[in-house]
C-alpha cells in the first residue's frame, strides 16, 4: 500500500484537502461525488454484458449505491470505501469505511469537542462502547458497538417481513484537531458481527495516522497495516 495517502484521489489532492489518513489495503474507494451519474454510467455497461436474470439486481444495488453515496457525501463525507478481507480462519469478510470530516467556529480543548460528542450520541440514544484515550499525544474517542439495521432486499432473493434487521458490528474513532476547530471520523461497519473485534487495531492505526496537515511519509504506518492485517 502507499504509506500515506490522501483520502482524495492523488491526481485532484491540492492544498484545500482538509484530512490525510492512511487508508488500509483491501480497500476499493467509491465516488462520492457525481455518484448518481458514475454509477448510472456504470450500470448501462454492467447491464449491457450481464445476463436477462441479473439485471435487475444491477439495477437495485447501484440505485441503492447511489443514494447511499450522495448522502454521505452531503454529510461531510471524503472517502467511502468497500473492503474484502480474509479472516484468521480464512473466511472471507466485507466491510465499508467512511472518513469525513466537520469545521467548527472558533478554537475549545479537544477533549471538550469530544465530551459534547459523547453527551450528544447519549441524548441521541445511541447506545455503544465508549472510550475516551490518547493517541500519538492527542485525545480521541472511540466507539464500539453492534447495531440492528433493516436487512437490505435484493431481486431473486427469498422475501423478508418488511421490518426484518440484521446486525452490523461498527467501530468509530473522532480525532479532534488540537484547537478544537476540526473534526474527523472514521467509521468501520461490516455484517460479520463474530469477526469485527478484530479489526480494532486497524481503525486505531488509521486514527494514529491521521493529520489535519500534510504529513511526512513514514514507513511505520505501512509496517502498523502489515501488523495488523497480516
């Protein structure tokens, strides 16, 4: 993998990217923006080559895509990423990754910001693992937790009662910048709830990687991915 790299494409990162991270390897990145229009461009040449049975499953995945992706990127969304990962008892797992990122007015201590946050997702009733710790010097919150959401319905598959759910392990790390200013997100989910505890680490070095500036590359961030990932 590249040692760090921008959650922009390289080719348009300039000087107004607000947060670099090093993005894991296994990770395929999907468009943010114009996402309604790739992935209609998608679709047509998907379609084209695909059998009688399967186009309306193109249909329904990249509509769904598609509204996923726009209102991601409409919430301050910069990288959304679908991963494919092989277990320690090779099975294979799914994943998806958001980075994004909030300005704030004004400078407060982080650990404020991130006090707020906590109190906020509580009044929100959501309920998670929460972990208050420092990282390369700097406060971050993680979250830890297992969510019941609607069990997506795909053509050709058995129907499902309209308020079926399945569980979705997610992890989130908030990095604060020091003034108190900024604020970015990583949030890891995947369906193989038996297997999220494992990728831990991988959102911790993520979160110790990431930089509100540009950062020197450093060969121990790919050394943290190859550690943790194998």
């Amino acid at each position: 993998m590249t040692d760090m790299t921008t959650i922009l494409d390289n080719d348009t990162a300039d000087a107004n990217t607000p947060v670099w991270v090093a993005i894991p390897p296994g990770y395929v990145p999907l468009p943010l923006t114009e996402a309604t229009e790739r992935l209609d461009q998608a679709r047509t040449m998907l379609t084209e080559v695909a059998e009688v049975d399967q186009r309306a499953l193109i249909d329904a995945v990249t509509g769904a895509l598609s509204a996923l992706l726009s209102q991601l990127d409409a919430t301050g969304a910069l990288y959304c990423g679908i991963g494919r990962h092989t277990a320690p008892d090779d099975s294979i797992v799914t994943s998806s990754l958001v980075v994004s990122y909030l300005e704030f007015e004004g400078t407060r201590n982080p650990r404020l910001v991130l006090s707020d946050l906590v109190h906020a997702k509580a009044d929100a009733g959501q309920h998670a693992q929460v972990d208050i710790i420092d990282v390369a010097e700097r406060p971050m919150l993680f979250l830890e937790r297992t969510r019941q959401l609607p069990t997506p319905h795909l053509p050709g598959q058995p129907e499902l009662p309209d308020d079926a759910t399945s569980p979705v392990f997610q992890l989130e790390a908030h990095i604060p910048s020091d003034a108190g200013d900024k604020l970015a997100t990583i949030e890891f989910s995947t369906p193989h709830e038996s297997q999220g505890p494992q990728f831990r680490a991988m959102v911790l070095a993520m979160a110790s990687s990431l930089s509100f500036e540009p950062p020197a590359v450093s060969d121990d961030v790919s050394t943290k991915f190859e550690q943790v990932l194998g």
